[in-house]
C-alpha cells in the first residue's frame, strides 16, 4: 500500500493534507489556481490515479475534496476544447475517465464535497460525495458533451436523474443547464450553502461528527450506501462511454473536414 507520503505531492492537478485524525484533505487545482480541465495534461488520468490511492490508504478516515480560488472547475466546454481523438486516442480517454469516477467511489469513507465555486465541467466529482456543500456562488453544469456535440455517456447520464429525477435530469444533460447553489439546495443536489470561506471549516466540523463512529461503522455505512450507485455505474458507463466515443471520434472527423484538415 502507498501512504500519504507516497502520493501528497505526487501530481500536478491535486495536493493532500492530512490531519492526525485521518482527515484527508484533497485540493484540486491548476499551477495553484482553479483546475482548467485541459490545461493540465492528463487530469484525467491524474485523478483517477489519485483517488484509486486515496481509497487503498486505510489511514484516511474521512475525505474532504475542496477546489482552489473561486471556481471549482472550469473551463466552460467549447468548440475550441472539443476533444478531437481517433479511435485509439479516445479508448485512452474513455479509460482514464471511468476509473476517474469508480475510483471515487472506490474510496470507504465518507465524503465530503466543499464546491466553493462554479463547476462547468466534471460536476460528478463534487456531487459523488456523501455531503455536498455549495458555496453561494457555486454552480453546475455538463457544458463538455450534449450541448459540445458529445454524448454524455462517462457517468453523468447515471448520475444526474438519480439524483435530479429521471425528466429533470434529462433536460439538464440535454440543455447544458446551470443549477445554482439555491436552486441545487431545493433540488437536493446540495445538503448546505454558505459563504465560501466558511465551506471548509463547516466540512472539518462535519468531520468530528463522523469521526465520532467506530472506523468500520465508517466504512461499512459507505460500503452499503454506495453500492447501488456502484452497480448503476458499472452497468451504464462502458456503453455510454463506447457511445460517447464514438460520437466524439465522428465529430472529430466532421470537424477535420470542415477545417479543411
């Protein structure tokens, strides 16, 4: 097994701190500032990486994942950062971003999600946590596939009408709608919202409440609250990944044509 040591500063889009209780304490970003998916190659891969540790580190008692400055992710998806792939480069893709999210939820203790600004893209990563809190200003949003000319297929197509109903659900894949910290809050996406420099501290308090419960208490209870997620995902994402890719090699090639590549 690989401890803290061998991953705190292991990557380049994600910094660890833990305390001597085992709270982890993951902080996504780019070169300190919000993570640019992007702009940093290999996010991807990185996360996905980075959470299977996280998860196999038996020292973590309980996970906070928090962003830096005043976005939690972004760029908002756009023709320019459309991901033009081949075949082979898009099973690379597909790869990277399943285990990105089963390594998730992978991870046996509660989580924590501190969204402290808008996530435009990659919103499953906050909203796979245990509790979710929101930032006044936080938003989501799927702005990287259907409205990108991408299938949704990686797991939010799972995801988002578990958690927003079967219909909500679609018409936010299918909009690229932008769900702010109130309205995700009644819509139950959210659990609190409040001012972002106190989003952290509430989530160390939330912590000490967990902590409280016996180690296997904690791992057992996330074991059996998300295995049912775990079956959808293992289900629905290699379809709707095969899908995706080939939508998004298929534009590539439109797209290549029309450029006059």
């Amino acid at each position: 097994m690989i401890g803290l040591t061998g991953y705190r500063d292991r990557y380049e889009v994600v910094r660890f701190e833990r305390d001597g209780r085992g709270v982890l304490v993951a902080q996504l970003h780019t070169n300190g500032g919000p993570l640019e998916w992007g702009h940093t190659g290999g996010a991807h891969e990185q996360l996905a990486e980075a959470f299977g540790l996280v998860a196999h580190d038996t020292e973590n008692r309980v996970v906070i994942i928090t962003g830096t400055g005043d976005r939690f992710c972004g760029p908002r998806a756009s023709a320019a950062t459309f991901p033009r792939s081949t075949v082979k480069e898009w099973e690379v893709i597909q790869s990277h971003a399943f285990q990105l999210a089963w390594n998730l939820l992978a991870i046996d203790v509660p989580v924590i999600s501190c969204v402290n600004g808008p996530a435009w893209r990659h919103a499953e990563i906050p909203l796979l946590a245990d509790v979710v809190l929101a930032a006044e200003n936080a938003t989501f949003q799927d702005s990287a596939h259907f409205v990108n000319d991408t299938v949704p297929g990686d797991g939010l197509q799972v995801l988002m009408p578990l958690l927003l109903g079967f219909n909500r659900g679609r018409y936010y894949l299918l909009t690229g709608q932008e769900i702010d910290a109130q309205e995700a809050l009644r819509l139950g996406l959210v659990a609190e919202v409040m001012p972002a420099e106190r989003l952290l501290a509430r989530a160390k308090e939330l912590a000490d409440d967990f902590l409280e419960h016996d180690e296997l208490v904690l791992r057992y209870t996330r074991r059996a609250i998300m295995q049912p997620l775990k079956e959808a995902m293992l289900r629905a994402v290699p379809f709707g990944s095969a899908l995706e890719g080939l939508s998004a090699v298929h534009e590539s090639i439109v797209r290549s044509k029309t450029a006059g590549g």
